[in-house]
C-alpha cells in the first residue's frame, strides 16, 4: 500500500520500493537469497521483492540497511504529480 498526501489536490505523492533494482545491482536475483540476507520473514520478502507499492515497516528497513550497508533512500523513492 502506497502512502499518499492530499494536503494538495494538484499534487500527489507516493512512496515506492525501489528493491528489485537495487538487489539486481548487488548480484541478489532470489527472493531466498534476500531473506537469508535480511532474516526477513518469506511473506514479508516476497512481497516486498515483488510489489513496489509494498514499502517495509521500520524494521525491515533496519534489515535491509544492516545487510546491505545500505541507506533507506537507496531502495525507497517518494514520487509527486501534478
């Protein structure tokens, strides 16, 4: 589920995962590999690896960050529209 922002009506904004680029880039292709990394759970990897509108509670950013040596910028994105 995406957040979204309506303090605006002609602006939109939505925070997406951005986790399948980012794993590519580090040779990590299997979902397996990604939960052996980051001890997550196999439901909350898969839809993670999966669903960009999915985005990772505060703790399985700490995950993804210890694992990775990663910054949470790096595999989130907040997007805005006119």
């Amino acid at each position: 589920m995406a957040i979204t922002s309506t303090d605006d009506e002609s602006t939109y904004m939505e925070i997406m995962n951005t986790l399948n680029v980012f794993l590519k880039e580090r040779g990590v292709v299997k979902q397996s590999v990604f939960i052996r990394d980051t001890g997550l759970k196999e439901a909350t990897a898969r839809r993670l690896f999966k669903d960009r509108s999915v985005y990772p509670d505060r703790a399985s950013v700490v995950s993804i960050c210890r694992a990775y040596k990663a910054q949470p910028g790096d595999f989130l994105r907040v997007g805005f529209e006119d």
